[in-house]
C-alpha cells in the first residue's frame, strides 16, 4: 500500500502542468499574413480595449459595431483583387472574434465558438449573399510558440453563403507576459 501511494506521489510530482501563457496587446497592431493567394490579399489586425457587438439593422441585416472596451478584437480580412473593367467587382471577407485583453491559450471547437463572437462577412455586390454570419461550425485554437508568440489556426465553415477563406493560420509575435 506504501509503495502504491508513494508512487502516486511520484507521479503527480512528476507530471508538468501546462504552461499558461498570457499576451498583452498594448495599441492595435497588423500583422502580415502568410495566405498568399494568386487572386487578392489578407491581412490580420488585433484592436486592444475594444468590444464587438452585431446588431440587425430594419431589414434584419447583422452588422458589427466596435466600441471601447476591455477585450481585443481580431479581425482578419480578405481582399480579392478587383476585375478590370468591371463595375462593382469589390469582394471583401472578413471574420471578427472578441478575445480577452490578455490573449491565452484557447481551443475551441463548434460548439463554443460562439463565446468568443466569432463572426464571418462578406461583402460583395452579391445580391442575397453578403452580411455578416455567426460561425458554428469549425476550430479555434490559439497556441504559444515562443514565449513572445502565439499561432492562430482556426478552419471554418459557413453554410448561408459561398466562401473563399476557409482557413486561417497565422503567427502574432509580441511583448508576452508569460506565466508559468
């Protein structure tokens, strides 16, 4: 019985607890992307002591507003390159998440994407398929790599209308106030 207990001891003395890290975005940054696509461009912006809401307007079309607050706002965006000689060819997606000011490690899958205000847009002359749309179905995994950054990989998708972004993968390097 001894030996049973003092190896449990051993065990749980031996077992390392995840490493929480915590990140501090202090004045908005953007981050270059690494999605290179032949037919446009992406971006990736993080907005400290914002809060997002989405509201219907009278026709029941959802848009955000972004005001002062205590959480920091991703915000990624996808512009595809105009068509020459072709009116009203602008094509933008966007997708919205509210984090906490201090950013740490997250999984979340379908179900709780929702806690975070995960949001996915496009706008386009595309009548009947542009607005914003709450994303319930995909995974949010945000990671520490070095003790000043973090990955993003989130991979979604939206059933009310076609998308181009699918998959978002990127790395946010800054000032860490790491915890152990």
């Amino acid at each position: 019985m001894k030996n049973i207990l003092l190896l449990i001891i051993v065990l749980f003395a031996s077992c390392k607890s995840n490493k929480n890290i915590n990140f501090t975005v202090q004045e908005p940054m953007l981050v270059e992307t690494s999605n290179y696509l032949d037919n446009g461009t992406s971006s990736m912006e993080l907005i400290p002591n914002k809060t997002i809401e989405f509201k219907k307007d009278a026709f029941g079309i959802v848009y955000p507003v972004i005001s002062e607050g205590d959480k920091t706002i991703f915000k990624y965006t996808y512009k595809r390159n105009p068509i020459s000689n072709t009116q009203d060819s602008n094509y933008t997606e966007i997708v919205y998440a509210e984090l906490d000011k201090n950013i740490t490690q997250t999984t979340l899958t379908s179900e709780k994407l929702q806690t975070i205000k995960l949001y996915f847009g496009r706008l386009c002359y595309c009548k009947g398929e542009t607005g914003y749309y709450p994303i319930k179905n995909g995974n949010f995994k945000i990671s520490e790599l070095t003790k000043n950054s973090f990955k993003i990989n989130f991979e979604f998708t939206i059933k009310e209308v076609p998308q181009i972004i699918s998959k978002i993968s990127e790395t946010v390097s800054l000032k860490s106030n790491a915890t152990n």
